[in-house]
C-alpha cells in the first residue's frame, strides 16, 4: 500500500503542479514552525545570525554540485536515453550518482578543513567568539549537502517518471529534523545542536526517497567511467548551470557579508522574512516548475514546437494567476503574518516591525522570483542552459550592486531613510539600513525575470504567446489591487470584534481579511472570463473527486 501511494504517477502538469503545491504548503507550514520555534528560542540575536551564516557555505556547495545537474541536465538526459535503452539509463543514474557523491565528499572535506578561513570573509562583522561558533557549525553542516546530493540525484529519477510524491514527503522530512534539532539537540549542544538537525533533516529527506527509487527499477551498480559519452553531456550542460546557481549563492554570501557589519540580528531578520516571502515562490513558482519540466522536456525532445509554447504559456498565466493576489494580500497583512508567524518569546516588538518591513519590500519581487524557475526550466528542457544562465548572473550582479547601493549609500540621504521609515511605520527604529538588502533583492528578481522572459519571447517567434500573457496578467492586476483594497478595509471592519492583543484575535483579523480578499480576486476574475479561473475550477474539482 506504501509503495503504491509513493509511486503514484501524475500525467498533467496541472494536476502535479497542484499536488505538489499543496505538499509544498505543508512544508511551508511545518517550516513556519520551525523558524517560530527558532525565532522564541532565540529572537533576532547572536544565535540565529550563526545558525543563518553557517548555512550559507554548505548551501552553496550543494546547489552548485547537485541542484543544478538535476534541474537542468540529468533528467533532459537520463529521459532520452530511458526512451531507446533502459538498461543504459539506470547504468547512466549510477555512473551519475557515484561521480556526484565523490565530488561532494571531496568538496565538503577540503571545506571542513578550510572552515577558518572562508567564515570570516562570509562574516566580516562577527567577532571572535560568534566566528568560531560559526566555523564549528558550519563543518557540522557539511553532513547535509551529502545526504541532499543523494536525495536530489533520487528526485531527478522520481521526476522523469512524473512520481512527486516521495520528492514531496523530502521537504517535511527535513523541516521535521531541524524542529527535532531545536528542540532535543540544543539543550545538549547549545547552538550547535541547529546545526545537527540540519544534517539530520537532510538525512530524513534523502531516506524518503530510497524506497520509491528501487521501485521504479533503478540499482545501484559499482560503475565510475568518466569517459562515458552521456555523462560528458550532462556535465557539459551542467557547467553554465553550476556557474548561474554559483553567482546566485555568490550575491547570498555577500547578502550575509553586508548584513553581518550591521546591527546585531539583521542576518537573522533577512533570512527570517526571505523565508516568508519564499512561501508563494515555493508553493506556486517552484511546484509548477518542477511539474512542468518533464513534460517541457518531452515535448522540446519530440520537437512538438507548438505543444511546448501552449504549455509554457498556460504555466506562465496560472503562476500570474496565483502568486499576484497573494503578494498583494502578504504585503497588507505583512505585520499579522510576522506576528502570528514569529512573534514569541525572545523575538521581540523591533525585530517583529524589522521583518515585516522586509517581508513587504521582498512582496515586490515575489512574481519574478516565482516565475525565473518556470522560465529557465523552459531553456532548460531544450536543453539550453547558457541563456538563462547568462542572464542570471547579470541579474545577480544587479543584486550586488544594488545592496552596496540601497545600504551604504541610500540609506546616508535623510530624504530616503525618511520615506522608508514612514512608508514601512518605522519612524522610531534606527537599524533601517538592512531593508536596502530585500529592496535589492526584489528589483533585481524582476530585472531577472523581465530579460528571461524577453527572450523565451522571442525564441518562441508567437505573438499569439505574447498577447495572451499580457491580456491575462492586465486582467490578474486589475483583480489583486481590488483584493488588496478589499483585505484592507476588511481588517478595518471587523476589528472591532477581536481583540488583536491575543493570538488567536490577530490570526481571526489575519484570516477574514484574507478571505475577503480572495471573494473579491475570484469574483473579479470570474467577471472577466479569466481562462485560468476556469481551469483553477476544473482542477479542484478532479482533486475532489479522487
């Protein structure tokens, strides 16, 4: 019965797509309770700022070695050759898995080694005693990238067969772990104790997907060729992926570097409200992306060029359809959300209007950073991963540039500082500086998305793609800044009812505000004959049947 429900294959991208959103929502919520635990144990302090910049080495080791391969090289890969020997593909998902974890064990060995060199580079601002906390989680936190280089190669295989659902268990594994870390470990090893549940959470997500692997035919072979004709090509279109996700961790070092010679605990507020923010990219953005990209890959592989342009923009018009509401209902309840989300214990009034400030400024990019992954995945099924790369690292150098700018400059023009302080209700705190670093983020997120999308655009040479994107999004606008003006007035009307002080009173003007909001988008949609409405519908209702 298990292996039955672990195997279950998904054959529309929708269908996948909204399965694995609301997988993605239970992680999301389990990990709001991770960082709320994480948040009372310790508030915006010391603790939090180790944990989030030890994360950072460790991180990027495994998004460079692995993440990238995965997404953008071996599943276009292993499908082709599954399709005409599948004896030679699972002989390929070994020599593949086997290279891998050479390469992440080396990595991580010479890293662990390295430890006291590269953290105080990553954190300028630590003294002494934070710096060394640091370098002894952070080696603690190599373990992870190991086991998520494993569980990765596995989800490549799961997703060629379109079986989401082990893939989908890994992220609530892993949150389970770091929550069983938080709480059990760090009594006995203090902040370090973070750090072990990391690498058991990694381990937790690598588990879950072992069982579905085997079912699906795959065994492991004792094979390492190098010279090996599909391999080379998996590492060739993996190189321009590698060296994308390689200035992508690059602009989060310097994020952590920057925020590490401000207050005490902006790291920890950084990560905390990105965390938030990263809710509708992981529910929307990232799960049609994943769903897509086998089918994208098929088509692209079959040369179907008009079957790949009616995918990819039905899956561009349902993430609009999507993500614009709830950015613009997470801007208006931006300090509910921190409140109900964060507020407890150590993590106290300033950093609870710090975060949501933050949280507001990343709602801006929150669109463009839900759609880059469905954009790139696109080049990626014809199996071009230098374009998007090419443009994501400008985008990244955009970033850079703009948190130097935003941060140690901006923020020294009192008519700046001034129309931040007021815009965002923080005319009594001083430590704003850190907020250059979302506002950066999200203008670089759109800069990001707006070339990746220009030249699918033209690659695809349909005007008929083009003008359905931007009819459906004018119409998307027209509804969210009614959704916005609704969930607005709505916290107004019904506050005289609750008492905000509390929890629960707060999470009821939170949620009548958020429903109000949502009548009023699917109302205005429904007006406008929205097609993505109509498909949201017919989706929902098969979901209910089954």
């Amino acid at each position: 019965m298990l292996s039955r429900i672990l195997n279950i294959r998904f054959n529309s991208i929708a269908s996948a797509a909204f399965f694995l959103a609301g997988a993605a929502l239970a992680s999301r919520v389990l990990g709001l309770v991770r960082d709320r635990i994480l948040a009372g144990m310790f508030g915006a302090g010391d603790e939090l700022d180790i944990y989030f910049a030890a994360f950072r080495i460790p991180d990027l080791v495994y998004n460079i070695v692995i993440a990238g391969a995965v997404s953008s090289a071996f599943i276009p890969v292993f499908m082709a050759v599954h399709s005409k020997n599948k004896n030679e593909a699972w002989n390929l998902a070994s020599n593949f898995l086997n290279v891998s974890m050479l390469a992440l064990v080396l990595i991580a060995s010479i890293l662990v080694v390295a430890a006291p060199l590269i953290v105080p580079f990553l954190a300028p601002g630590f003294n002494a005693e934070k710096t060394e906390l640091t370098v002894v989680s952070t080696r603690i936190m190599f373990l992870s990238p190991i086991f998520l280089g494993l569980s990765a190669i596995f989800s490549g295989i799961l997703h060629s067969f379109r079986r989401f659902m082990a893939y989908s268990l890994g992220p609530i594994f892993y949150n389970a772990g770091i929550i069983f870390g938080a709480v059990f470990f760090v009594d006995y090893f203090g902040v370090h104790g973070l750090a072990l549940g990391v690498a058991f959470g990694a381990l937790l997500h690598f588990a879950i997907q072992v069982p579905p692997v085997f079912l699906s035919g795959f065994s492991w072979r004792r094979t390492l060729n190098l010279k090996d004709d599909n391999l080379r090509k998996i590492f060739t279109l993996l190189v321009p992926r590698a060296i994308g996700l390689g200035a992508f961790q690059i602009n989060l070092l310097v994020i952590t570097a920057i925020a590490s010679t401000l207050a005490v605990g902006s790291i920890s507020v950084f990560n905390l409200a990105n965390n938030l923010q990263y809710i509708p990219i992981g529910i929307v953005g990232i799960s049609f992306a994943t769903a897509a990209f086998p089918a994208l890959s098929e088509s692209a592989s079959s040369n179907d060029r008009k079957r790949f342009i009616k995918q990819l923009g039905s899956v561009i018009r349902m993430v609009f359809f999507m993500v614009l509401p709830l950015s613009v209902i997470i801007f208006i309840l931006r300090a509910h959300i921190v409140r109900i989300a964060l507020g407890s214990g150590e993590f106290g009034w300033v950093d609870t209007r710090l975060t949501a400030a933050a949280l507001g400024l990343f709602c801006v990019g929150i669109f463009a950073h839900s759609l880059v992954p469905v954009l790139s995945r696109a080049f990626y099924a014809k199996q071009d991963t230098k374009t998007p790369v090419v443009i994501n690292i400008a985008g990244m150098a955009v970033n850079v540039a703009l948190s130097f700018l935003f941060v140690f400059w901006a923020f020294d023009l009192v008519w700046f500082s001034d129309m931040v302080k007021n815009f965002m209700d923080l005319y009594d705190v001083s430590n704003v500086r850190l907020l250059g670093l979302p506002l950066a983020f999200s203008v670089a997120g759109i800069a990001d998305f707006t070339l990746l999308f220009y030249v699918i655009s033209r690659k695809c040479e349909n005007n008929a793609f083009v003008s359905s994107v931007y009819y459906s999004v004018f119409k998307i606008s027209l509804s969210s800044i009614a959704s916005g003006v609704a969930c607005y007035g709505a916290l107004f009307l019904i506050e005289p009812f609750v008492d905000t002080n509390t929890f629960w009173g707060l999470f009821m003007q939170a949620a009548f505000a958020s429903v109000c909001g949502a009548v009023v988008y699917l109302a205005g949609m429904f007006f406008m004959k929205s097609q993505e409405l109509y498909s949201f519908l017919d989706i929902a209702k098969k979901r209910l049947r089954v």
